[in-house]
C-alpha cells in the first residue's frame, strides 16, 4: 500500500471549515483514499472514501487532485466533537486490512 | 445497530502474567481484525480473520500472542507472558465482506487499554 504524509497537528476555529491535506504521490490505480477518525478513547471511526471523484457524505467531503497525488478532507463547520486523530490511508483493491500512519490531531477550538 | 462490543475494557497486570480479551464482531461480519495501538501510534494490525480462518497473522508475535475465532463469531486474544511493551489498547474491528471488495468498511470497538506493570 502507498504511503501517505500528514501534518502532525492542525487547530481550526469553531463553525468554520477543516481542511485536512494528505499527500499520497506513490499511489497506484487500483488504491482508494480512506479518511478515518479517532475521537479521545475510542475506536477509528469510518469518514469517507474515493477513488478518482470528490465525494460528499452526511460527515465530510473528499477532494482528490486530477493527478490522484493527494487530497483533502472537508469538515464543512467544524464542531468541538470533531477534535480527534484523523487518518488518511490508501488501501489496494482487494485488500480488507488498513494500514494507519500516526493522522493529523485536529483541535477544534471555541 | 449494535456495534463491535470488547472486554474489558481496562486491565492491569504484572509482566509475566497472562492476560486474555475478547470481541464480539458486529452480527453478521465476516471478517474480524486485532489491532494493536501504542500510545502516540496509528493502530497496527496484529491478526485478521475470515469467518474461523487466519487471512494474516504476519505481525503477531506468535511466541507469546494467540487469537482464536472458533465458530466464526466472537474471538480472544491472549498474551502469555505479557511484557513491558506490550502495554497499549487492543482494538477489534469487523468487516462484512469476504475479503474481495475494496470498498468495504472496517467498524471498530472501543478497545481494552492494558497496562503492564
């Protein structure tokens, strides 16, 4: 699986948008871009995925650059509840395991 | 729906000891999975299962970790002898498919924190 690069930390101001970026230059065809988050004390939690196209979902939005090298995931208005590890992850066709890297700690703050 | 249910939820032990947890997988999933997650680090994956099947054990250390999933349902897993560096959160999560479709979702519990003193 290709390896991705995020930042080790990021704040965002309450009510406003959460851009979280996530490089995956290495990544092949058959591998799709997976968000995960893990809220203080629990387990990862699914957010989202895609392939090629940007994807809209109740939580987020997925945004894939043409050349599929990177990404960013929308938290259109951020709430404190969102403060959490998030992880980006690109997975091969077929395989069901996820490898984690150590995400982006988002604080969102009042 | 209910979700992945693990216990205990915390458990203290001496190194040397043994040390065992278990996970109910969401009804119906097929696939099961044991992570390892030490403080500061993403989850690794220690052992998947298929339904009562090993799909990858390649990074459980097997001289002292055991997982088993008898009847293709819930599993445990056990440390004996526990170490040191053992200590961290063992998370289990479930899948519902075979292990083909990529788009497949994992959903995790909110694991068991071991200390190991």
């Amino acid at each position: 699986d290709a390896k991705t690069t995020q930042p080790t930390s990021m704040d965002c101001a309450e009510g406003r948008a959460a851009n979280l970026p996530c490089n995956h230059s290495t990544i092949s065809g058959n591998e799709y871009v997976y968000w995960y988050r893990q809220i203080h004390s629990q387990g990862p939690q699914y957010i989202i995925h895609g392939l090629k196209n940007n994807e809209t979902n109740e939580m987020a939005s997925l945004i894939i650059t043409e050349d599929r090298k990177s990404s960013t995931l929308i938290l259109p208005h951020a709430t404190l509840r969102d403060t959490a590890v998030y992880y980006c992850i690109v997975r091969v066709v077929g395989a069901n395991n996820l490898f984690f890297g150590t995400g982006t700690r988002l604080t969102v703050i009042p | 729906e209910a979700g992945v249910a693990q216990s205990p939820r915390y458990k203290i032990i001496e190194k040397r000891q043994s040390v065992a947890f278990w996970c109910n997988p969401i009804s119906g999933h097929a696939t099961l999975y044991w992570y390892q997650q030490i403080l500061g680090q993403g989850p690794k994956l220690l052992i998947q299962f298929q339904n009562n099947g090993v799909v990858d054990d390649s990074q459980l250390p097997k001289d002292r970790f055991s997982a088993e999933r008898l009847k293709g349902v819930d599993s445990t897993l056990k440390i004996q002898p526990a170490k040191l560096e053992d200590s961290a959160v063992y998370l289990c999560a479930s899948s519902q498919g075979q292990g083909i479709r990529s788009e497949e979702k994992l959903f995790f519990g909110s694991g068991t924190q071991l200390s190991v003193l």
